[in-house]
C-alpha cells in the first residue's frame, strides 16, 4: 500500500512540475501572434510596444525577488498553487481590458505569476529530482519547448475561433482560454505530499556580498542578461517582425516562431551532452555566437533566408540551462544564492532591453524617413537582438580568459 501511495504521489508531483512548464511555455509564446493584434487595437506605436513587453521582464524581475522567502513562509506548494491561480486572474483580466493601462496591469500581474512559477518549479524540480537530475531536468525544459513550439500556431488559429455563431475570439479570448489552463496543475498540487528538506541557513552557503565582489558573477550575469534578453525577445518580436516587413499572415509567421522553438526545444534535449563534454563557458560560446549569426544572416540575407530566424533557436536554447549548470559547479555550497542573485541581475537587463527594441524601432524609421523607414526600424529592433547573442558570446570569452587566468575553468 505504501509502495503504491508513494509511486502515485510521484505521478502527482510529476504532474505538477511537467504540467507547470507546458503552461509555462504556452503562457510565455502566446503572445507571438497576439502582438500584432494588441498593437493594432490599441493604436500603441513600436515604443509603447516595447514598454508593454518590458513590463512582463518587470513582473518577473518582481517575482524573482521574493519567491523564494515566500516559499519558505507558506510552503513550496501554496507558492505553486498562488503562481497558477495569477496567471489565470490574469487571463480574466486581460480578457476585460478596455485601455493601454488596464492591459500593462494585466500583462504585469500574468508575469508576476510566470515568475513564481518559474522559481517554484526550479525549486520543486530540485526537490523531486535527486535521481537522474539532469536527464529529469532536459525532460522538465523539454515540455517548455513543446508547448512554446506549438503555441504560436495555437494561438494564432485559437483567435480565429468565434463564441457560438458570435464574434471571432481575438486575443482576447484566446488569453483567456489559454491562461485559464494555469488552474489544471492546482489539482495534482492539492492532492500531492512534497518531500520535506532539511533547512539550510545562509551562512553554510556564499554571502551575497561575496558574489557582488566576484568578477565572475557579475560576468555571467551579463551572460546571462544578454543570452536570455535575445532569447525571450524573438517570442515577443518575430511575428511582429515578419508580418511588418515582409508581408506574411499571421499564420505563416506564427509557423515560423514555431520553427524557432522546435530547434530550441530540440537543441535542449540533443546538445546537454555536448555542454558536459566541451565545457560549460566554451558552449555558450559557441551556442550564442551561433544563434547571433544566424539572426543576423536572416536579415542582410532578406526574405529568403527568413529560416535561419528558426534555426537561431538552436543556438540561444541551451544559454539559459548551461549557464545554471555553470553556477551549480562554480557556488556548490551556495548555489539557491548564486542564482537567486544572478537571476535578480538578469530580471533588471531584461526589463531594459525590451524597452530598447521598441525605442530602436521607432527610433531609426523616424531618423530614416521615406517610404523604406519602418523596414529599416524593424531590421534595426532585430538587428538587436541578434547583437544581444553575439554580445552574450563576446562576453562569455572575456570570461572565459578571466577563469583560465584564475584556474576555475569550467
């Protein structure tokens, strides 16, 4: 009887955590194809655009900072069951958004969810996952890709649908559908025993203050910021950028951000390996630079090599682990701090640089002028975030002499 509880509360908790991260993934992709909507039924020019999705980096920036002491108060699962049922409030009220403001407001409370749900799941996953850890972890991420991959093209068809012999759902209703999905993993979470942790105090691991005098944290939260900013913008920007500058519909460009996480997801799963192998700093190296190219590449190249935008996703896709791998190794006493701090660091880069995309957008098609100006604002925004990987990798072999240097080469 006690074999059977115990195999059953592990299909619970396996539940929670693979569910979390494919509502995770849709929550975060979704917008891809609602963009362009949002944008047009509310008149926002490319800079408020850009303001909109800064605030989602803001939220999660928000939510980072106290996740974890809240976990600590209430319990990673009241934590869990507080992220799902946000982002599905969230849902409602963008749904009933009527103005600019009341929409940031939303999107600002969905990210809030989003971030707890992010550090409640890194913190169930490290909890459950004492076997296998790192094939458990690929399989966690790999459920991320998968509803990423085929949220934009969900999304995009989900806003076609109409309400019985009504009006067409819109992005509206396709938040609201989706986001209400958030409430499905609270089932699993009210139903499972989570094992118990001794608790750690601080002082066994590495004081903050060390970290802020290390020059190597600081190095790979910049890493980190730039790696992260190119990936999550392409979620908020490709769609954007492919219906504005060359024309397509809202479902071929959806097909292609699609494109974009299958190689992400795909690269998640096949290159862990590869990362153990070379070595974590030399991989993201080569996985940024990569992904840098190729973004770039898409753009001189135009239309007909709009591909390499998908094929980018394999590159940027294993930045994020690799780097939390990097920091598990560099901090092993201290590692729930290191990231807490690099993370937190991160949230602040994030909240910047969606902003610059918008800004940069307007920016160069009203330094431009004439009838080529919003084409040349737009290969400008994207022309960012391709710099943002190249940055990512520029940065990445700075540290890596600086850690060769210091004999702590990983």
């Amino acid at each position: 009887m006690c074999k059977e509880r115990g195999g059953l509360n592990r299909i619970f908790l396996l539940a929670i955590v693979f569910g979390g991260f494919l509502v995770f993934g849709f929550s975060e992709n979704i917008k891809g194809p609602a963009i362009p909507r949002i944008q047009g039924d509310f008149s926002l020019g490319d800079t408020q655009l850009g303001l909109l999705l800064a605030l989602n980096s803001l939220g999660y920036l928000v939510a980072c900072s106290f996740t974890g002491a809240l976990s600590r108060r209430i319990g990673i699962r009241l934590t869990g069951i507080l992220a799902f049922a946000l982002m599905a409030v969230s849902g409602v009220l963008m749904y009933l958004a009527a103005s600019y403001r009341f929409l940031s407001a939303s999107y600002f409370l969905m990210y809030i969810g989003n971030g707890m749900l992010e550090i409640g799941l890194a913190i169930m996953a490290a909890r459950i996952f004492t076997t296998n850890t790192g094939f458990m972890m690929n399989l966690a991420h790999f459920f991320y890709g998968l509803s990423s991959t085929v949220a934009p093209i969900i999304g995009a068809s989900m806003m076609g649908w109409h309400f019985g012999g009504g009006g067409e759902w819109g992005w509206r209703g396709m938040y609201l559908f989706m986001l209400s999905l958030s409430l499905l993993p609270v089932i699993p979470s009210l139903l499972a025993s989570f094992p118990r942790v001794e608790e750690e105090t601080e002082h066994k691991g590495v004081p903050m203050r060390l970290l802020v005098k290390d020059k190597v944290a600081w190095l790979i939260v910049a890493v980190l910021s730039f790696g992260v900013i190119s990936e999550l913008a392409v979620g908020g920007w490709l769609v954007n950028f492919l219906e504005k500058a060359y024309g397509w519909t809202t479902e071929r460009s959806s097909g292609m951000l699609s494109l974009f996480f299958l190689c992400f997801m795909l690269a998640r799963l096949v290159l862990g390996p590869v990362t153990d192998r070379i070595g974590y700093t030399l991989s993201i190296m080569i996985f940024a630079g990569f992904s840098g190219l190729c973004s770039l590449a898409a753009i001189l190249l135009g239309e007909p090599a709009a591909w390499l935008f998908a094929l980018a996703g394999a590159g940027i896709a294993p930045v994020y682990p690799t780097v939390m791998a990097l920091l598990a190794k560099r901090y092993p006493q201290g590692t729930e701090t290191a990231i807490t701090f690099t993370v937190t660091a991160m949230g602040i880069a994030c909240v910047i640089g969606n902003a610059l995309i918008g800004w940069i957008i307007d920016g160069v098609a009203a330094l431009a002028g004439g009838g080529e100006a919003k084409l040349l604002g737009l290969q400008a925004g994207y022309g960012f975030i391709a710099g943002m990987a190249l940055l990512c990798a520029l940065t990445c072999l700075y540290m890596y002499r600086v850690m060769k240097r210091q004999g702590g080469l990983l």
